[in-house]
C-alpha cells in the first residue's frame, strides 16, 4: 500500500483540514479599527483616557474625540467590541445614526482648531504644542538684558524700601487687573517695572490688548503683551500688585471739600516717674494715630498700662484725611523701631507688660518724618538713632 498524503493522514484521525476564510475589512473599517488601537495604546501608556482641554496634547485631544465618535456609532461598537479589553467602550453615550458620517483626521483636527495635515494622516503632525505651553512661551517672551537697567535699578530699591517701610504693601492681582505704565508687581518672586505701554489694539479674540515693555529686577526686560502678562499673574499663586503710595492727601494744612476725614496723629510726653522714663525727659514719645477724640482717649491714661500707668501731656498732632490709620500707623512705628523704648511696667493687676508706642525721638524729628510721609519720600530715609537725625538709605 502506498503512503498515505497529509491530508489523508489528517483525515483519518479526524482533523478538520479545512482552511477558514479570515473575515475581510472594508477599508473603512480598517481605518477605524487603526484609529481605535492608537486610543488603546494612549491608554496604556498614560494610565488614563484621552481628555479635551486646552491643555492637552493636540493627539490626546483627537483621541478624546475620536472615542466619542466610536461610542456614539452602533456600527463602530459593534466592530470593536472584540477588541475592547480595557473596556472603553462601555460609558454610555447618546447614539447616533448607524449611517453618520464618520469624521476624518483631517476634519478633527479643523474642529479642534488645528491645521489639518498635508498627507491626510495625523501620526505625520509634528512639534505640536498644547495650548497652555503656547500660552507659557508667551507670557514668559523673549527676555533679554536690560542694557539700561542702571536707569531703573533705583526703582526697584525705592520700592523695597517703601514695601519695608509701609509706605507701600501688595495686594492680590485679581482684586484689580488693570495694568498700567508705572504699575509694578510681583511674579515668579520677581518685581516687575511696566515702563512703557504701547498702542491698544484688538486681539484675534477681540480683546483689547496691547505690548508693554516690562523691566524685571533681576536686570532683564521682554515686550510682553499685556493679557499675557495678565494671565501669568493670575496663573501664579503669589502674583501681586504693588500699591502706589500716592493714594491722595496724607496731611493737609486746609481741607479740601471732597477730602474725608480720616483721624489724627497724636504724640505724647509721659509724666511717669520710672526711672527709664525720667532718664529720656522729653525726648521721650508716644506715637500713635486715633479717629476720635484724643483727649478722651487720655483720659485714664494712669490706670492704662499702654500710657506707663501715668498721665500724659499732648505735644503735637497732625490731621490727616484720605488715609488709611491703621497703615499709617504701622508705618511710623516700623520707621521709629530702632528708637523704640524697652521697658516693662506693672499693671494694676500686678501683671507685667510691655508697651510697644515709646521711642526715643525728639519733637523736630518726628515732624520731619511726618513732612517725609506726607512727600511720600519717607522709604528714601532712616532714622539714625545715634546721631539723632534723619539720613538717606
């Protein structure tokens, strides 16, 4: 008897020899199966679905919409159902028309707002950038150095001296987003100086925008736009604005008719016997700012440990309007901190305190500190304790 063949071989032990017909794929739905495989292998490596937002990769956010679109078409589902071992097609989404027209690469990426590739397949895009790096690289500009920073370097230390003083404090960005030349703030830990304002313009948004030229203390400049220069001081937690000190009239020899009220700079001279007190005689003061009357502010000033549990004698006071008294308050007390008296007294109830509004400054020098303040030069200044005078930084 001759061999027998494979085939006979196998068909006596009963193997089905039969070669089955692979089921075929129109191109469509190759297409759509490829497409489907790039949003499987995303989520593999990113450990998440595909999200929209501005901020997102330009290929997340195809994916994200091409997702959409599969749920939404019976058809699609029904191909990739086999496929689906991470199980993204489970979410339920509002179906639509087997028939609905699938959307191209070309097409998402124009409703996306992106420019649709030359070659009609999106794995060829390159150097894509998300939005909010765009966004990033704009607000941060091109930097360069300030070749004229001596010009601005006294600006910044006037404005350090003035923030240290008091003079001057910052305030969170988005209480007033205004930005104008002058204006300074704090981004990124930086001051930062708008020494000129361009033109304003209308942006492809139709917000009114225009280009600045900023200066930075660290002694670098950019021609950043101003929305973008908005958007970075929103962004960061610590962005500030720095306050102008000239908010109005700090004191004033005749008030003006729409000028408010705002209380009273009052220097005393104490009568106590302590001898701390005694040993500094009268250039010893009390340094304070009230908004009602200062006499009956006094008035038990021996039975008030803030007042060295002695009664007082007023030797000047400086009317004020426009102004915030608890501000101004701290700012003289910051100024005079070197002169402050250290003493510790004994209440009424036999409990030790200290009172923090004593120093040891002449009448002739606390004038001249108010007539600073009130130029609004007075971060320019220290008070020398020793020589007894006011000098320069």
């Amino acid at each position: 008897m001759g061999e027998l063949s494979n085939k006979e071989i196998l068909d006596t032990l009963g193997v089905e020899t039969q070669t089955k017909k692979k089921a075929a794929h129109t191109a469509r739905e190759e297409r759509i199966i490829a497409g489907f495989e790039e949003i499987q292998r995303f989520v593999e490596e990113n450990g998440h679905l595909p999200q929209h937002g501005e901020d997102k990769d330009i290929f997340e956010r195809i994916y994200a919409t091409r997702l959409e679109q599969i749920r939404r078409l019976k058809e699609c589902r029904e191909l990739l159902i086999g496929l689906d071992h991470q199980e993204l097609l489970d979410e339920q989404t509002p179906e639509l028309e087997s028939q609905a027209k699938e959307m191209t690469d070309e097409e998402l990426l124009a409703e996306l707002g992106a420019d649709p590739v030359r070659d009609g397949d999106v794995r060829t895009l390159r150097h894509v950038k998300p939005r909010a790096e765009i966004n990033a690289a704009e607000e941060i500009a091109n930097r360069t150095l300030c070749k004229e920073f001596e010009k601005f370097k006294p600006v910044f230390e006037a404005v350090q001296n003035e923030l240290d003083s008091g003079i001057r404090h910052t305030v969170s960005f988005k209480d007033d987003a205004t930005v104008e030349q002058g204006n300074l703030f704090i981004l990124s830990g930086q001051k930062v100086y708008v020494a000129s304002k361009g033109e304003e313009f209308r942006n492809r948004n139709d917000k009114i925008d225009s280009r600045l030229r900023v200066i930075y203390d660290n002694g670098t400049e950019s021609d950043i736009l101003m929305r973008s220069l908005q958007r970075a001081l929103n962004k960061d937690e610590k962005g500030r604005r720095i306050t102008n000190p000239n908010a109005g009239p700090l004191f004033e020899g005749t008030q003006e008719q729409d000028d408010q009220a705002s209380g009273t700079i009052y220097v005393l001279r104490s009568k106590s016997s302590h001898p701390l007190v005694k040993e500094h005689g009268k250039v010893l003061h009390k340094i304070g700012v009230t908004g009602g009357d200062i006499r009956k502010r006094i008035a038990n000033a021996a039975h008030d440990p803030t007042f060295l549990m002695a009664d007082v004698e007023i030797v000047a006071t400086y009317d004020l309007y426009n102004i915030n008294r608890a501000k101004l308050e701290n700012i003289i007390h910051r100024f005079f901190e070197p002169a402050r008296l250290e003493i510790e007294i004994t209440d009424r109830f036999g409990k030790p305190v200290v009172p923090r509004e004593w120093f040891i400054a002449p009448l002739f020098i606390i004038d001249e500190t108010v007539e600073k303040i009130r130029e609004g030069t007075i971060g320019d200044f220290r008070y020398d304790v020793e020589n007894v005078q006011l000098v320069e930084r």
